[in-house]
C-alpha cells in the first residue's frame, strides 16, 4: 500500500480539535464542490486533501476534522482515503520536500549515488528531515520523467537531468 | 532529450516545436477545432465507426479497440455519461502524455469533444497524476480559452450541444492508471479496482456509463475524423492502425518521446540509430524493456538481427508487448537481478492492498530479492521466485497483479547467468551496492 497510515510504535494523539481556515482558502475549498454532482462531494476530497496539506504543513487531524464537517463525511472516511495516497504526509515534512524517483531508469542513471550525496550534504537519511526543518529527502517511485533521469522533485516542481554538482547548487539555493 | 517523428509526418507530435502550441489561437491557426466542426455535422454512428476503421487501440497499455470501447456505451441511458481522460501517467519509463499535456492541451479537448459529441456526454473529467500540478493548471487555462471561444459549456459553437470539463488530481498511486481504481479514486475513494462487469462503459463514475481513455488515445481522434478512420490506419499496419508515440529512456544517447508509424521496422535500427545509440559507445546493449515495466525484458539477441517490427502483433511475436510504449534500454552494467529487485520494489510499493496474491506475493518477492541481495542466495530461488509469480499471475483480482509477474518472471527466464551469480549454494551470492 501507498502509505503506512499509522506509526504502531508511538500512541498517536486523537484530538476533537478543528482547523480554522482564512475565508479566502474555505472559499477555494467551495470552488472545488463545483466540479462535481451535488450529491458526490466526495469527490472534491483528493484536491481538498492537498488544501489542507499546503495549509497545514502536512494532513493533520484538526485538518482532517474540519474535512469531515465540511463534506459531512466520518472522520475515518477522510483518514481512510489520505492515507491510500502516497502525496499526503501523515507527519511534518521539511519546508523543501526533496522526492527523488528511485524507479529504473534514474536508478541505472544514477540516482542511488545522488541520493547518497545529497543526504550526506545535509547529514540526514531518506526519510528523514533535517533539524532546522529545512530539508526532507524521501525516495519515491516512478514520477514519469524517465527521458530526462535522473530526476527529483522538490514540492511540485521537477527538476530533470541531474548531476551532483547540479544538486549541489540547486541546495546551496534555496533559502 | 529528443521529441520528434521518425517515418512519418508529425501527427502527435504536430505542436510539440510550435511557439505557444499550447494556445487556443495557434491550434486554431495549425487545424485546431476542424475535426470537430465536421464531426458534429456527422451523426454518432459516423464517428463511431470512423474510430473502428482507424483501428485505434488504447495507447495507456491494455491495447483495447477503442471504437469498440466507444460502441459499448448505451445510447438509451436514463443515466448522465461520461467521458474520463485517464491521464495518470505512472508506468515505469513512459512519459509521453506529459508532452502532449503541456504542449497539445487543446488537441485532447478537441478529442474528448468530439468523442462527448459522439456518445452523448456532458461532463468529461480529465485525471491527472498528483504529481503533474503544472499540466493542471495549463489545461485549466485551455479549457479556460475554449470556453471564451464557445467550444466547451452550453450551446457549442451555436448547437445543442452541452458539454462541461474539469480536470482532477490523483495523489501518488499507480494502480489508479488502472481504469476502475481511477474510477474509485475520482469518486473520493481509496484507489481500489472493481470487479469487471460491469464494464465502465455500463456502470463507470457514479454507476453511470463512462468511458475511460488514455490521453494519446483521445489525441489520435482529431487526426482520425480529419483524415478519415481508413487513411489514419493506413499509416500503420491492418490490425495496429496509425502512429504511436514510444518514451524512450535508460542507456541511449538520445532518449526522448519518438512518433513512429506502427509497423515500424525494426526495433534494433530504433535504438542503436534512431535514439543514438547506447549511451557509452563501449558498452553493448543488455536488454530492452519495450512496454514500460510490466511488460517482460527482451534479451539484446532477442533484438538485433532480428528484424523485430514496432507494433501489437510484432512485438508479442518477439516475445513482448507495445504496454504503454514505454522503451527502458539497459546496457551490460546492468545486473538483472538488481534491476528486477528495484521493480519489484516499485510493485510492493504500488500494490494497493485490496487482494491477497498481489499484497503478500509482491511482499515477499521483496523479501526473497532483498536476501538475494544480501548475499543469501540459494539455488532454488530462481524456482521459488516463479512459483510465486505464478501465483499472482491470473489470480490478483486486477491486472496489477500480472504486471508485476511479467516483469519479474521476464527477468528470471531470459537472464538465467545473472541470476546464478547470486543463486550459489551456502549464499555466496554477490551483493554489491544497495538500489
């Protein structure tokens, strides 16, 4: 499956607490029920999912609470489709999500020796974050850009044809 | 990386080099929107079988007859109908979609207009990967464009025809590529596959019927109405009509998106010529993944001098499938074993957990190639490893499933030698590096 929904290991607080949004971001929340029949808001949970995650930092509960009062769903059916989708991140991320593709063709072109590289720049692991928040490597699958493999993305945005130098500056970059 | 035609006239490809190829004025001013102005002066039977003559196959990778999928949604239905862009793109090694998205948008409006047209839809859906955020927001301004222009909304260009577009975000999942799990997921659910029947074609989104098709499926049609279903087919061969687009990628000088005529002759002179070549002139070809992953590896003998021809029938003749047209080429660096522990890893990712033989069966092939890898080979787990494949295969509740079999069972077939550097008794095998 796409996500592991739960860390087993740590008792995760379940709080009644719900997320309050600007009008601006609850207004572009509405304009998503519009693409959809009015008895199928369901349907808007994905993209509302991904308003929460930008809002949020990541899909949290007081989140996925005000999800379920907003679509007048049950709170395990917001909780059951966020976590079938590896995109949501279940825990904080650092403020550059660096995803590197790890499927075949950036693999035999090199991508574990980047991976390698950029997280003993930042003394981290895939998977983890940096301290200051900063910076988050994760190894993902296939991102469909395998003409132009090696390839990342940080966020949404694609960065193709990697070298190590090219890594290098495109870290020492971003602030 | 390289986007051109090879063997034929650009047709996919038209706009792919064209400035602002992307705006509604220059599709206009290069053809845009003709196709449709005839189609709605044809009747749906018209249409319809135009695209049957085109011998059109699905381009995602199932190869189904696509005027056939058409004629399967029932004209007398109470229900609304749909029309739903499968622009998921996830297969392992194809990216071509990504092109025609950024760079075409208008063409795949154009073609679902005119399949809308043909059906009797009002609401078409195009599904994006999560990850092309981008492509989102470039068709949300064509679909913008076309409606300024009275080509998407009510009243289409002055008829009475109604038809509405909304484009919709997946969020990381391969298996919702897989038409049914689209289904599920653009109705807010976890992307699990439904039983088929009933077909999508019957009861699709919402339990209505629905057509789901691949975006360089819905971009052929425009070309098919222009030139008429007979000529498009005449460009490739009987039984695989018209051109195709191949991504290629992996161990070649040039890898990029190539339009090629189906029928295509031959596969060796594609890579060693046409793509340039391997990428480093002293390594020799090892093998060749043609159909995106899922689709089994072909030996390099299996290839050259062998006179394999690029399309439906010529590849399953060499011992493979057209898939998604996605081309991995895999120089002798390449330890087979690796690669297929890398893919398999890719399947136990993108399982989606609703059936058994797939969740454990890719779960334990992880397990199995992860104390390979290690250097806990043994002999018989060359043989272990098929049993399991043959136990996945035809029995996961959706083609995931055999996907992830073929690519695994291609590899331990076709590459007995490396396999049995790491397959020596007591584990002696030969780990090197992680993947």
């Amino acid at each position: 499956m796409a996500t592991v929904a739960t860390d087993y290991t740590n008792k995760v607080k379940v709080t009644d607490e719900v997320a309050e949004f600007p009008e601006s971001v609850v207004e572009e929340m509405r304009s998503h029920l519009t693409k959809y029949p009015k008895d199928r808001s369901r349907s808007a949970l994905i993209p509302l999912l991904f308003v929460i995650q930008r809002e949020r930092g990541y899909i949290d509960n007081p989140g996925v609470n005000f999800l379920a009062q907003f679509l007048n769903l049950e709170v395990t059916d917001i909780w059951e489709t966020a976590t079938f989708y590896s995109m949501f991140n279940m825990h904080p991320v650092g403020k550059y999500h660096i995803q590197m593709c790890k499927t075949l063709s950036c693999k035999i072109l090199g991508e574990p020796e980047l991976t390698d590289h950029i997280c003993s720049k930042l003394g981290i692991k895939p998977g983890e974050t940096t301290k200051d928040g900063k910076f988050t490597v994760t190894r993902v699958e296939c991102l469909g850009s395998c003409g132009t493999a090696p390839m990342m993305q940080i966020g949404f945005e694609y960065h193709e044809n990697l070298t190590k130098e090219k890594l290098d500056d495109l870290i020492d970059s971003l602030e | 990386m390289e986007i051109k035609a090879i063997g034929c006239e650009p047709l996919q490809l038209k706009r792919m080099h064209i400035e602002n190829g992307h705006t509604l004025d220059v599709y206009r001013q290069t053809g845009g929107y003709e196709s449709l102005k005839k189609a709605m002066n044809m009747t749906s039977d018209q249409i319809i079988d135009e695209v049957k003559a085109s011998a059109l196959r699905g381009r995602g990778g199932a190869g189904f007859p696509t005027g056939m999928k058409w004629s399967f949604v029932p004209r007398d239905s109470p229900k609304p109908k749909y029309i739903v862009c499968n622009a998921d793109e996830s297969e392992p090694g194809t990216f071509k979609d990504r092109y025609l998205l950024e760079r075409d948008p208008h063409a795949l409006i154009e073609g679902m207009l005119i399949g809308a047209f043909a059906l009797g839809v009002e609401t078409c859906y195009i599904y994006y990967r999560g990850e092309y955020k981008y492509l989102i927001e470039i068709m949300d301004r064509a679909i913008e464009e076309a409606r300024q222009a009275n080509l998407v909304g009510k009243n289409i260009l002055g008829s009475d025809f109604n038809c509405e577009f909304y484009t919709h975000t997946g969020a990381g999942a391969y298996i919702c590529g897989e038409e049914t799990a689209l289904l599920s997921s653009l109705e807010g659910f976890r992307g699990h596959p439904r039983m088929k029947p009933p077909f999508p074609a019957v009861e699709g989104l919402y339990a209505c019927p629905t057509v789901v098709n691949n975006v360089e499926t819905l971009t052929s049609v425009p070309q098919i109405i222009e030139m008429g279903g007979k000529e498009w087919q005449e460009l490739g061969t009987e039984k695989s009509g018209g051109t195709k687009l191949w991504s290629v990628s992996g161990h070649v000088k040039k890898p990029g998106v190539y339009e090629l005529p189906m029928g295509y002759h031959d596969m060796e002179k594609f890579i060693l010529e046409d793509c340039g070549g391997m990428l480093r002139d002293d390594k020799k070809l090892k093998a060749c993944i043609p159909g995106g992953s899922s689709v089994y590896a072909m030996r390099a003998d299996q290839i050259i001098g062998k006179n394999v021809t690029l399309d439906y029938e010529g590849l399953v003749e060499a011992g493979s499938m057209v898939g998604s047209g996605g081309f991995i080429v895999i120089d002798e660096t390449v330890d087979m074993v690796d690669s297929t522990k890398n893919l398999t890893e890719f399947y136990k990712h993108e399982s989606c957990g609703w059936c058994t033989p797939c969740r454990e069966g890719t779960d334990w092939l992880v397990k199995i190639f992860d104390r390979i890898w290690a250097g806990g080979g043994r002999p018989e787990d060359a043989q272990l490893i098929l049993d399991l494949c043959d136990n996945i295969e035809g029995k996961s509740f959706c083609p995931l499933g055999d996907a992830a079999a073929w690519a695994i069972q291609g590899a331990v077939k076709r590459f007995p030698e490396d396999f049995k550097k790491h397959l020596l008794q007591n584990g002696n095998g030969a780990g090197t590096s992680g993947s």
